[in-house]
C-alpha cells in the first residue's frame, strides 16, 4: 500500500510525538494526529526521527585499494597516499571499480546514507573512474542520489592535460568542478586552478567542490581567493571548500577577516574529521596540530559546515565504514563541540547541513510536499542519539522501507544485569 501512516514518531526539536502521512512517496502531512482512513499504520514507538544521513565527500573510486600491491601509504600522510594512488591506477577497470564502489555504498546505505557527493579522478586520459561513477549514479539512483565531481587527483596542471580533463568530466555529466590547489608545482598554478574552476562551472552552469588548502602550511591560503572569486560571481551557495586544513592552523587575525567574507558569500565548507587528524600534522611533534578546519568558530558564525567520510580502506585512510555516526562522534570531540547545546545541534553536521551542501533543500527534509525519505534511529531525542552513537534502525525512501532492523535481543544470564 503506498499510503502509510507512521505513529509516534520523534522529531528532532520537536517535544510532542507527531505523526506522518505518505502517499506516493511524498510526505502528505505532518502533525500530532491525522485523520487518514484506508492507509496502513507503522507503529515507531516514540524513536527519533531524522532526515537521511548525507555523506558530501567520500572517493568511492578508491574504496578498498589500501591493501593494494604497491598502495601502502608509510608516511600516513596526503602527499605520499596521491603517489601511492598515482603508482597503482593503471589498471583500474570500470567493472571493478563499481564492484568496489557498491560495496562502499551498501555500507552506507546500512547506515543511513541516502545521499553522496562522490570524487572521481579524471587525471586519466581514459576517465575510467568517471565512467564508472556515471553508470553507478543512474543504476543506484532509486536507492541513493549521487553527485559526482570531476577531480583532477594529480592536478589541474601538475598533471598534464588536467584542466582539458577536467572540463570534458562536465560535459560527460558530472555534478561539479573539483580541483586541489595545493598539490599544484607552484603556488601561482594553484591560483591559475581556482580561476579555471570557477570558469568552467559558471561555462557549464555546475557546481564547485574544490579539495582546498588541504596541508598544515599556513602560508596555503587559496581559501581566500575561491571565496573572493565566488562571492564576486554570486555563486557562493553552489560552491563548497573541503577540508580547508590550513585555515584551522591560521592566526587569529587573519581568520577573523576571512570569516567575515566568508559569511557574504555563503560558501559551504566540508569537513573529514577521521581522516584528518589521522593524515595531518604529521610533520609536527608538539604541539601537535589536529588538522581540522574550523569547524566550531564555522559553525557558530551561521556558515554552513558539515561532515562527512571522505576514504574507506584506500591509500590515504586505513580504516572508515561509511557510519556517519562514527565520523560525527570523532568531529565534535576533535572540534571541541560538546556542550550540551552543541551536542542536541550537531546531527545538523551528518544531516542538513551535508544537504545545503549539495543543494538538495528543495527536495530534502521532513516537509508535506516533499519526498518520503527519512531515517529512524534506536533513540528517543537527540541527545541519547549522539551519546550512545545510535544505529539506523529504519531507512525509508519515497515511502518505502529500504531497510528495517529487528530489535535487538539479549539472554541474560547474570541476576545484576536484568
């Protein structure tokens, strides 16, 4: 029946338990009591309820390599996992690398991700990762929406051709331009990449998602000229900056007025918490540096910043799931964002915050009129759900049960523990 009725349903900042009408996949009505006779009735027993996790940044591309002949990444650090990455790509083909990539997906699905922006790195004259990516956007597309970048992994202009790459990725199809700025030979080429980013998305309408600033070295600052460029074009909202690690080793001074500019433009800013730390300040003893941006400072002056997982298994990070919660749980220790304000706010960051990002507002959200996509977690308010790192027991898309998770049980044996 695709006319359903969900009861006591949780909504975050919301005290009383609401109800949720659906029919053909959108939200039809949201409030305390509905009157909707013939439609079927799914009890949530006072769980919370969230729009789904969104992940703006992950490199499906690279999923699973790290163990990779020739992959291992010994210095654990962002230059030496693009060597690496760079050493062992030649014989990538678009069959494995979807198989790798749906793998990657089905765990974040599990966990509650119904929505990713992923890289795809078209420093290849045979845009094999691209390939791949296009064909897994419109084969998954009524379980998951995926956005796609064209990232010029080796450089726009380090890489030979990459700026001619780039641009053929956006008239391949993909969502946005991407670039890396600090990976350029010389300061002057990652200047000449930004101008070239911002050129080809207002050329071919596309959004921006630039890996910038991506080092512990202070004097990296093309934060600033993306920003200025943006704000100028009036293209801020479509445009986001990843990691911008440099920013958070910044002086004072200096971010005070940036973060003035940044507020005019509405640029979005990602942050990769799990795997920033493990791949930053690696050239520092101590102090040791935590390699984030300012998420905190970001976060409480309205700019929008969200998380997300960036690498599972790959050259560049060991470890990574695609659980949101964990990656969450990880940024708001690092960042220092744990008061109890904090803690009830911060599902914004794996939620959506991620969807401004991708600028999906006007098809995301809990709201009559738009789609049925939502996800239930085993939690009855925000705060319980951020402490106890709450599983995904239900994710519905258009109205429909993507997944739903018996209650776990226990035998218990011990007189103290019942």
């Amino acid at each position: 029946m695709s006319r359903k009725k969900f009861i006591n349903a949780k909504l975050k900042s919301v005290n009383e338990l609401q109800e949720i009408l659906t029919d053909h996949g959108v939200f039809q009505e949201i409030s305390p009591r509905i009157s909707a006779p013939d439609c079927e009735i799914i009890d949530l027993q006072g769980k919370l309820i969230l729009p789904p996790y969104v992940d703006p940044h992950i490199h499906l591309d690279y999923v699973f390599t790290a163990r990779k002949q020739g992959a291992a990444n010994g210095t654990g650090t962002l230059f030496e996992g693009i060597q690496r990455w760079s050493e062992t790509k030649s014989d990538l083909t678009v069959d494995e690398i979807k198989a790798r990539a749906i793998i990657a997906v089905k765990k974040e699905l599990a966990h509650g991700v119904q929505f990713i922006r992923t890289h795809a790195d078209v420093t290849d004259p045979s845009l094999t990762s691209l390939k791949a990516m296009l064909e897994l956007r419109e084969e998954l597309k009524d379980l998951v929406t995926i956005q796609i970048v064209s990232f010029p992994q080796e450089g726009m202009y380090a890489y030979k051709g990459g700026q001619e790459l780039v641009e053929e990725g956006l008239k391949m199809g993909a969502d946005c331009v991407g670039g890396i700025p600090h990976f350029e030979l010389a300061r002057e080429f990652g200047e000449q990449s930004i101008h070239s980013i911002v050129n080809l998305a207002l050329k071919y309408d596309r959004m921006i998602d630039v890996h910038c600033d991506e080092t512990d070295d202070v004097q990296s600052r093309f934060l600033e000229l993306l920003n200025a460029l943006v704000l100028m074009e009036g293209i801020g909202k479509k445009t986001t900056a990843s990691h911008t690690c440099s920013f958070g080793s910044a002086d004072n001074s200096y971010a005070f007025k940036l973060m003035k500019n940044l507020k005019k433009s509405g640029l979005n800013f990602i942050s990769c918490p799990t795997e920033n730390i493990y791949l930053q300040g690696r050239q520092d003893t101590y102090p040791k540096r935590r390699g984030l941006t300012r998420v905190k400072e970001l976060f409480e002056n309205g700019i929008n910043v969200c998380f997300a997982q960036d690498s599972i298994q790959d050259p560049w990070y060991p470890l990574g799931n695609g659980n949101l919660m964990n990656v969450l749980d990880n940024g708001i220790h690092i960042a220092q964002m744990m008061s109890f304000e904090e803690i009830d706010r911060c599902l914004d960051l794996i939620t959506v915050n991620g969807a401004k990002t991708m600028n999906l507002t006007n098809s995301y959200g809990i709201e009559a009129g738009k789609p049925a996509n939502f996800i239930v977690l085993d939690a009855k308010n925000e705060f319980e759900a951020v402490s106890e790192r709450a599983d995904v027991s239900a994710s519905i898309r258009n109205g429909e049960f993507l997944f739903k998770k018996a209650p776990v049980s226990y035998e218990i044996q011990n007189d103290f523990m019942k």
